[in-house]
C-alpha cells in the first residue's frame, strides 16, 4: 500500500493543466466497441481506472496502438467474445466501476453482454437497476447469478422503445444510448443525465454514423443505425480536478492558473466557490486564482439564513467536489452546510479533518456544518487513509495547507482518478513525495 508524505503549510505558486476527464473517458473508451473501424481518442489520462479498462478491452481482443502519451488508436474488429466467461474477466471487471458501460455496447453489437458485478469507490449504494432496467425494455434477456455475482444479457436484436429511467444515472444514461444507436427503431430515453461528459459521447457517436437528438437535455431520441463509422475524438479536461485545484489554490492562499479548463463545460462549479468567497477570474480559457492572503468570506443567502452547498445531477452542482468544498470551508471565514444527497457515505471522512483541527459537526451521514477558522487556527499534520478517490484528494489539500507533517496511505485511491499527481504538485511548490 503506497503513502504521501506531505509537509504542509506552504504557499504554492505556477500553472496547472488539468488531465482528461476520467468520467468521460471510461464512457468514450467503452463506446469503441460499437463499430470495427479505428477509432483514435487524444487527452485520454493515464490513471489506474482508465488502465484497468484497457486492460479489459485489449484482453477482449481490441487492437490499441499508443501514438504517444494520452493519445490511442483502438480498433475492435476481432473481438474475443470467450474472455467475457472467463475467471480473468470475472477478476478484472469487477474493479472498476466504469466496467459496467462495457455491456451496452457488447449487447447491441455481437447479441451478448456480461459483467460481474462491479467494484469502485465504496461511497454508499450505486445501484445497476438503472443499467438493466433499461436493457431489458429494449429486448434483452436478463439473467443474475446470485452465488457469483455476474449480470447477463444476451439478445438477437435490440428494439427501440420508451425509457423513462428511475435515475439520473450518468453511466445508466450512457450505457443504454450506446446499446439504443444500434438497436431496430426509435429509442427515448427521459429523465436522461445530461453531463458535458454524456453530450462529448453523444457528440462522438453522431460523428460515427449515429442519430441522437436532444443532447444536452434530459430526453434523448435515438433512431437506431445499422452500423457505425470510425471517428476521431479529444476528450473534455476534467472538471472535478479543475475544481480540486481550485480549492487547493483557496485553502494553501497561493497564486494559481489553471490551463485550459473548456470554461463552456464548468456549469456551476466556479459560482459555487464563489459563495464561500473564492475569487476566482476567467482568463481566455484559464483560471486565475490570486492568494487570499486575507482569507475568504462565506456568503448568505438573501434572507440571511446559513449557506447550503448541496449536490444534485447535472446542470446541479457535481457530488465529486463536495469534500474538496468542505475541506475549503474549513479555513473560511463563517460557517456552511454541506448536503450530500446522492451517497450516504462521501462524508465519513471528516473525522480525520477533525483530527487535523477543523471544526465540523457531522449532523448525519448525508449533512455536516463545517465552521470555518478563518486561518486563526491552522489545521495540523497528521497520519490518515485515504478511503476513496475524493475523500483522499480532498485529506491531501488539507495535508497541503496544515502546520507541520501528515502521512496518507492508500494512496492507490488517488491514483485512481489523478495523473501523475505527484509531479505535476511539486511543480507548483508543494512538497510531496511517494514512499
């Protein structure tokens, strides 16, 4: 299990360039499936999640040419259909959730899909009803052995029809368009996820030969192709990094740009730091943070009453910022609520705040007021793990920003959605290493 060692307290100063945007990226590169002709996706990152799912297709027997960092070919002309069986497949779809957008595609391509189930961060429950339900009105059948854990669905042809979904579900959304762009018909999906990562899919498969209209809202039309072309793609920066650098440059009062962040695709998240008091300045396509050597003020709403940063499906505020936006209200000056509402367990990592100093009273597992210190009182290193992707970038920018030392193991979760996260930090000043 790999650890940060972090000596905090420092000012940080530089340019950073977001990555590609993970949740994207699993989407996009699942959707490779659809058609036999190469596919070349740029800005692709290199994380531990996106590995693991090309380790997963170039088993299934896609053909990945790596022109250069970030940038791949893919072409799935030779599909080994058996692996899906297989005990490797069994061992290796279950550690990444974004493995489960492998079955759309698969289904409505070759007439058969499986998954085990799939693993991911332990945030609370992430149901796959969403993903089946859906599946199964468009003609599939549907099976689950229960002993194993593993989904499958198998069918000649999928057929077009009505889908109202249950959920908001990004990747429910997304693995139900890929298997509707093939299927015989007209599919509408309501109540679809309407994210800048499921338009950039949306967007690609149009290039590759599909028919998806109303992309960008929550109800799609997808008349359904016999085939689909090759196409190029780049995917989106991400935005949830994009956030986290901003609430690091906040919370350690350092001066930071931030490069190409595709402002068009923020949505709320530069409003929402603004309301603890974030300065924050639009640049061409960068952002500049200046230091807040005077600290931040959290605002109130007009009748005066406590702010509230809750979460919700997009246009709403991404939940994945939600622990670095506590974390940065630790130092604010006033006092906020934080409200997560889609998973009932993002917020368990606040005892180790705690610990470093911060005052949060954890009201319940989906709401914590967090009283800010004004930078009267520094937080203090201290030794901690890190318990999922978010949580643990968010414990390491407290790290950044605390009085003396701090250790974080488990580190590995990081990985999982940063690239070279390492580096790219000591190149800003931050003193940081890997053990």
């Amino acid at each position: 299990m790999g650890t940060f060692v972090v000596e905090g307290g420092k000012s940080l100063s530089g340019t950073i360039e977001p990555q590609g945007a993970k949740n994207e990226a699993l989407q996009i590169l699942c959707a490779v499936l659809l058609t036999a002709e190469p596919v070349e996706i740029t800005n692709v990152p290199d994380i531990v999640d996106i590995n693991k799912l090309l380790q997963i297709l170039e088993a299934l027997g896609v053909r990945i040419q790596k022109k250069s960092d970030n940038h791949y070919v893919f072409q799935a002309d030779q599909i080994n259909l058996d692996y899906l069986k297989s005990d490797d497949f069994k061992s290796d779809g279950r550690k990444i959730r974004g493995s489960i957008m492998l079955v759309g595609p698969l289904l409505t391509r070759f007439g058969k899909g499986y998954i085990p189930r799939p693993g991911g961060d332990k945030i609370g429950r992430r149901r796959v009803d969403t993903h089946f339900d859906g599946l199964i009105k468009l003609g599939a059948d549907f099976n689950y052995d229960r002993e194993n854990h593993f989904y499958s669905v198998e069918t000649d042809r999928l057929k077009g029809a009505y889908l109202l979904l249950d959920e908001a579900s990004v990747t429910g959304t997304a693995n139900l368009v890929m298997a509707a762009v093939l299927a015989e018909g007209i599919t509408t999906i309501y109540n679809a996820a309407c994210e800048p990562y499921l338009q950039q899919l949306c967007g690609m498969l149009n290039r590759m030969g599909a028919k998806i209209s109303g992309v960008g809202s929550n109800r799609l039309t997808i008349e359904g192709v016999d085939s689909l072309s090759g196409t190029t793609h780049r995917v989106l920066p991400d935005m949830v990094e994009i956030g986290s650098w901003i609430g690091l440059a906040a919370l350690t009062r350092s001066e930071l740009t931030i490069k190409n962040v595709s402002w068009a695709n923020l949505g709320q998240i530069p409003s929402v730091f603004q309301k603890l008091g974030i300065r924050i300045e639009k640049r061409e396509d960068d952002i500049y943070i200046p230091a807040h050597t005077d600290g931040y003020e959290v605002q109130s709403f007009i009748d005066g009453s406590i702010m509230t940063i809750s979460d919700a499906p997009w246009p709403g505020f991404t939940p994945d910022l939600l622990s670095i936006m506590l974390v940065v209200a630790t130092q604010a000056r006033g006092s906020v609520l934080i409200h997560q509402k889609m998973f009932e367990s993002r917020l368990f990592f606040v005892d180790k705040l705690i610990d470093m100093g911060a005052k949060i009273i954890l009201c319940d597992p989906h709401r914590a007021t967090v009283i800010g210190h004004d930078f009267s009182s520094s937080l203090k290193g201290t030794t901690m793990t890190s318990p999922d992707i978010r949580a643990g970038i968010s414990l390491l920018i407290a790290a950044l920003s605390a009085k003396g030392k701090s250790t974080i193991h488990n580190i590995e979760q990081i990985d999982r959605g940063y690239e070279r996260i390492v580096e790219r930090l000591q190149s800003i000043g931050a003193e940081i290493k890997r053990v």
